[in-house]
C-alpha cells in the first residue's frame, strides 16, 4: 500500500478567522467605515394651515410622477461619528406618495361636503441631499402638484398648478429638518391653491356652476339701413328702399334675427344678457309702383311679425335649466339654427297659403293667429 500524498489544497475555512480579523484593519486602513442603518420612511405629519376651504373640497391625491421608486435621496448616518458621508439612498414616505400626502391633506385640511371636488395630482415631489463641508448636509426640496376639478357633468378640468421648493442645512447626524422642511412646501401649495380658489370662484368662468339668461329686445332707431322691430312703430313704405324687381309680386320685405350675448360671472353664476335683434333690411327690401297699399303694406308687416313670434319661442328655450356652463355657446348656436330654419319654413308656408296676400280671406286668418300670438307673448296688448 503507497503511503497517503500530503493535502496540497487545505480547507478554505482554515483561513476564514484570519480574514475575519483582517476586515476591521482594512477597513481602516481604507479610510472607510460601515454606513448605518438604512434611513427609515418618512411620516409626513398633518400641518396647521390656518385656512378654512369654503370653495372647494380634496377628494383624492393621484401620483403621476414616472418614477415612483421614492420621493427623498438622503444622506445616511454615519456608523462612527466623524466619518465621511456615504451615498444618498432612496427613501419614501410611509405609506408611498400618494398615500401619505392623501392622508395629510385630508387631515390639514378637513373635507367639507357640497363642495367642489378636486383631486390633487403629484407631478413631482422630490427630496435630494448632497454633502456639504464640516460635516454638513445641503437639501433641496421640489413640488410641483396640479389641482384637477372633478366636475359633475363633464371630463376633470385643470385649474392651476403650484410649483415650489426649499432648501435647507443640517448635520449628517441628525435628518430632523427633511420631513418638517417637506411638511411646509405641501403646506404652502394648500395655501396657495385656497387662495387661488377663493379669488376664482366668483369670477371665473370655468368656475360657474349655473348659467341665468335674461333678455331684452334691441328696438333702436338708429341704424340707418336697418330698422328694429318695435311693436309700435310699424312699417312703412318709406323702409322699402331697394330696387324694385320685375315678377309677379307687389312688395318683398327682407326680415330676419339675431342675438348677441355678454356673459359675466357673479358669485359663481354666468350671468348672460343676451340681446335678441328682430330687424328689417330696408336696401333689400322694395315695393313696386302702384304697389304701396295698405293691404300690401300688412301683408310685408306680417312677415315681420312672423320673425319675432319665432324669436319669442327662441327666446323660451334658452331657459336656465337647458344651458350648461360648459356648453351654454353651442347650445345657443344650435338653438338659433333652429329657430331659424323654423322662421324660413314659417315664412314660406304664410306666403303659400295666402297666396302672396292675393288671398284676402286666407290673410286675414293668419292677421288673427299672428296678432293671438304676438299677445300670448305680450308682445302687443
């Protein structure tokens, strides 16, 4: 039997304590020591705003920011005091962004039922320390947060966005200042979003939670070529000033009707005075020789009359209950659209029915219903 060959490659754990008690001299003789303990989350406190929210209410806090891995960058506390500052590690706050600034909003600022609803939306929110000389420690803090009305009958509107920030100082041993530096910014954009709101509220448009239309006729005489509608100044030959044109007709009258609107927001109500303009054009409207009876005259007054029976019905749908602030111009303009093409259908079935006023019987009926309805509308006594 050949004698057993010496072990060429002993264990390795025979060398395990020497390289035990090497690790702390080397350490020093690197220049380093072992950082603490990673930091610990950040509670983020409730803060004394000293407000009181009457115009609006924060329902809820979203994160929109692209990297959620942490809202703060801390420099951590050395393991021996003395020692250079190690690397900014990632720190969130307890609970995550979204969560802990919904908390502390919530308890700042206390919701208030039958207000508008806002949600808050974390656009960037970001705590970064750097090493500064002596032992110090340089912070800076960001905030950008939009506030978002969730509106009822519509999509979110933006209103506004605070944009803010702070720096601060401190020494690497003590991290108190990083939450209470960071509970202040949030503060101040809470302020700054109340005060923003309470000078909104009343005067923006985007703010009005109802729209109130009044009207009122235009009857000016002014105008030269242009002639109001004024229940007691009829027309007269004198406003067909236009070119008479040959064909079977004694007269033509060119009516038609417009509005303007002039809105205005008053304690969170749109206001809009809209003027209703029942006109003739007198260049475009003629009478042919021979023609300027009082029948005739009539017939063309008729016409008139039509127009602003329809601008009366117009006028009865654009009630407070049908317009929304949102949509007030659109539903206007597709009202008018209609009473239009309603006032070009009227005209024509008057003219086809009496015949152009060659129907005397027929004119008249329609002299009553006309006149019945111009005093249904209290347009005439």
């Amino acid at each position: 039997m050949m004698p057993a060959l010496p072990d060429l490659n002993p264990p390795r754990h025979r060398v395990i304590p020497t390289l035990r008690w090497m690790l702390p001299l080397l350490w020093m003789l690197l220049g380093a020591v072992p950082a603490g303990p990673p930091p610990k989350p950040l509670l983020l406190l409730p803060a004394p705003l000293g407000i009181q929210a009457t115009t609006f209410s924060v329902a809820d806090v979203r994160d929109d920011r692209a990297d959620r891995t942490a809202v703060a960058w801390l420099l951590p506390v050395p393991a021996r005091p003395g020692a250079p500052a190690g690397p900014a590690l990632a720190t969130d706050l307890q609970g995550g962004a979204a969560e802990a600034l919904r908390q502390f909003v919530w308890k700042s600022l206390p919701r208030t039922t039958g207000q508008r609803p806002i949600v808050v939306r974390i656009k960037e929110l970001r705590v970064q320390e750097t090493a500064a000389p002596g032992g110090q420690v340089e912070g800076r803090v960001s905030v950008r947060l939009a506030f978002e009305w969730q509106r009822p009958d519509g999509p979110p509107l933006l209103l506004t966005e605070y944009r803010g920030g702070a720096r601060y100082g401190r020494p690497l041993t003590s991290p108190a200042l990083v939450e209470p530096t960071l509970r202040q910014t949030l503060a101040d954009a809470l302020r700054y979003f109340n005060g923003w709101m309470t000078q909104a509220a009343d005067h923006d448009v985007r703010l009005a939670t109802a729209v109130q239309p009044t009207f009122r006729q235009d009857q000016r005489q002014t105008e030269p070529d242009t002639l109001f509608y004024d229940p007691t100044r009829p027309l007269r030959w004198a406003d067909f000033t236009g070119r008479p044109q040959p064909g079977e007709y004694a007269a033509t009258v060119f009516p038609g009707f417009a509005y303007r609107g002039q809105p205005r927001v008053v304690r969170g109500v749109v206001q809009l005075g809209l003027t209703l303009q029942v006109f003739v054009v007198r260049s475009s409207s003629w009478v042919g020789p021979g023609q300027q009876t009082p029948y005739n005259l009539n017939h063309e007054q008729r016409h008139f009359d039509i127009v602003r029976l329809v601008t009366e019905r117009f006028r009865r749908k654009a009630t407070a209950d049908s317009l929304t602030v949102e949509d007030y111009n659109s539903i206007l303009q597709l009202q008018y659209l209609k009473s239009f093409t309603e006032m070009n259908r009227l005209q024509d079935q008057y003219d086809l029915e009496t015949r152009h006023g060659q129907d005397a019987a027929t004119q008249e009926r329609w002299n009553q219903r006309i006149d019945a309805e111009l005093r249904g509308y209290g347009v005439i006594q």
